[in-house]
C-alpha cells in the first residue's frame, strides 16, 4: 500500500485544509463520471478517498502517523479500506458539481423551505434622511396560490407518491464502485406527482404577485445602509416560513451639506468686513437656521462647530455636529466708492516685504478631506 501522503501530494506536516484541498483536486479529478470505463483512475479515486478517511481524521491521522498502516488498519474503512461516508463532507463539492443529488442513495429533504430573501433599491432625498420618511412601495414576488392553497392540485387533493423514486425525490443506482441518486424527473425531485394540476399556478403552488410594503425610513439614515423587512420576502415551499425583504437605501447627495458620518459640513463666503471687524451672519441647515458669530481679524478658513446640530444618529443616539467653514468673499465687481475706499484703507499698511507661508502638504487636498483630517 502507498504511503497516504504520498497519495494525496502532502507533506507529513501538512495542515488539515492543505489535506482537505489536495483531497479535493483529486477527488474531481478522477471521478468515474470523467473518467467512464477507466480502471485505473477508479482505483486512484478510491485511493485517494482511503487516504483521506486517514489523514482527514485527526485521531486516525496520529495512529497512521506513528504505526503507519497497521495503526488504522480497518478503522472505520469499508470493503478494500474505502469509506463512502466521507462523501457527506463535500456534497457541495462532488454531489453538486457532477449533478449527483447525493452519495449512498441520500435523498434530499423534502420538509418546510424558507422562501427566498429579496432586495429593493429605494432612493430618498437628503432632507428625507434627515427627518425620516415613511415610503410605500410596490414589489412582485412569489407566494403560494390561493386557488389550490399550495396543494398545486385544482381540487385539492393530496398529490400521489411518485412511483419512480417511490417518495424519496431520488433515483438511486450503481455507478461503478459507488452508489449514488440523482433528482428524479418525473416528479422533479418532490416524490408527489400532482394529477390535477391548477391552472391558476399550473401545478406549480406558486404564483407571483405584486405587493405594495410600507417602510419606515429612521432619521439619520446613510447613503448604502439597508433596511430588513422581517417575514416581507417570498412565501416559504411546503409551509416554509418566509423570506425577508432587504431595502437599500440611496440617498441624493445634498448641493450645499458635505456628510461625513453623523456630521455635516458647509462653506460660507463671508465678507472681509465681518471677517476683519467681527460681526454675525445666518446659514441655514437642515434643521433651520443657525446664527454665526465672527470674532474680529478671524482668519479665512476657520471652522466654527455646532455641537448636536448635525444629523440625528440613525440608532437614536443623539445628533452630530454642524462645521462651518469661514472663507473671505473676494467680490469680483466693486463700485467705485468701494474701490476708494479700499484703495485708502491700502494706504494705512505699509507692507515691505511679504513672507510665504509654510508649506503644507495637505494644500491640494479638497477642503472636504482636510476637514476629515481634522476631526477624524
């Protein structure tokens, strides 16, 4: 007998999902399916799964370790060594990938289904994050037929067992060295076989439906986050229970309010006279206006904050804060008192030389992202 970790292309020190990984490209690549008639690639694909059954158990893996074969000798192995219980580990895998409906004749189950979740994308105005809003909205989905009441049959009787799979939704048969099920197709792997379709669902017990859902959008809610409507997807199969519905919410962007987290941030041109001898001004906000006052010489580019006059925190925990962003009005016109009157203010300074400012690295960065540098 090779040695198990010669067999599967692992070093003795290899990790469990190393094992599990190796077992895998094996196990896809000699598969009697894409391998029909092929004695040996059957041979190495039951060899492979013994070699496995070993080392994928870490109990059998440090028997096989220190005693070598004769430790795991018969150990949980069937005829020749070969264990097909170990299939069960990678259905999803082989069973799937092959289109097998399961190993050793496993038949799928064919209780209660949960319904599907589904998703909605809904756009909302910014003002409407701000207070909140409550939309109707209008979605199709899948729920069963009130015709038949999901019994698929028009006078609602019980559907037949299918003969074919006998109830199990499954046809088993011999397939090499394994035995393995497909979903049978006379019944489309449900074991009933309906004899009076309805012909509202066509035998089906589903219908789609068009359905309007209201949904409460909190106050505070961000562009991205989503919104779960409990029980609102499609109905459940076989008395399954329901889907959810998942809202997406997309929210236009505001003209004037830059979002960053629960704060919001603003830019205001002010004129030098208030910046150069102080004075106060109105900006609006969301929440209504808000007076600023300018102390006098205030430099441009500060940035007056407003604790709790931001967007309400969509948990309900309190508000963020309001950032004004105080730049000089250079006017563009002037009049022609304004030009003497600036031009005589000129002559009060005298200026000699003018020193550069420090340089900063951060003097390319949007004004935005400079703010979010600032206050984390």
């Amino acid at each position: 007998m090779r040695d198990y970790y010669e067999v599967l292309g692992v070093p003795r020190g290899a990790s469990e999902q190393d094992i599990k990984s190796a077992y895998r490209k094996l196990a896809l690549k000699y598969h009697p399916d894409r391998n029909p008639g092929d004695a040996e690639a059957e041979e190495r694909f039951k060899e492979a799964a013994e070699a496995y059954a070993v080392l994928g158990d870490p109990e059998k893996r440090a028997r096989y370790d220190r005693f070598g074969h004769a430790g795991v000798s018969g150990q949980g192995a069937g005829p020749g060594g070969f264990d097909a219980d170990i299939f069960a580990d990678f259905s999803d895998i082989l069973g799937d990938f092959f289109g097998f409906g399961g190993f050793g004749g496993r038949s799928r189950r064919q209780g209660p289904v949960r319904g599907s979740d589904l998703r909605f994308d809904l756009e909302i105005s910014f003002d409407e994050s701000y207070t909140g809003s409550e939309k109707t909205i209008q979605i199709p989905r899948e729920e069963t037929c009130t015709a038949c009441n999901g019994t698929r049959s028009a006078s609602g009787a019980a559907p037949d067992i299918c003969p074919d799979c006998r109830g199990s939704g499954q046809l088993r048969f011999q397939q090499g060295f394994l035995i393995v099920s497909r979903p049978c197709g006379a019944c489309g792997a449900t074991g009933r076989i309906v004899r009076d379709p309805c012909p509202t669902c066509r035998g089906t017990g589903r219908t789609t439906q068009d359905r309007r859902v209201t949904v409460k959008i909190p106050a505070g809610i961000a562009d991205g986050q989503r919104l779960r409507l409990h029980g609102e997807g499609e109905h459940g199969l076989r008395g399954g229970p329901p889907g959810d519905l998942y809202v997406v919410v997309h929210v236009t962007p505001h003209p004037t309010f830059h979002r960053e987290g629960d704060d919001l941030h603003v830019e205001v041109a002010v004129p030098f006279h208030i910046m150069a001898l102080g004075g106060q001004f109105t900006v609006d906000t969301p929440g209504g206006p808000l007076t600023v006052d300018v102390s006098a010489g205030t430099p441009s580019g500060t940035v007056k904050t407003f604790r709790g006059k931001g967007m309400p925190n969509v948990s309900g925990r309190g508000r963020g804060s309001f950032h004004v962003r105080l730049v000089v009005d250079v006017p563009k016109k002037l009049t022609r008192e304004q030009k003497k009157a600036i031009e005589q203010f000129g002559r009060t300074i005298t200026v000699d030389r003018l020193e550069p400012t420090a340089a900063d690295a951060d003097a390319d960065k949007p004004f935005f992202e400079k703010v979010r540098d600032l206050f984390g």
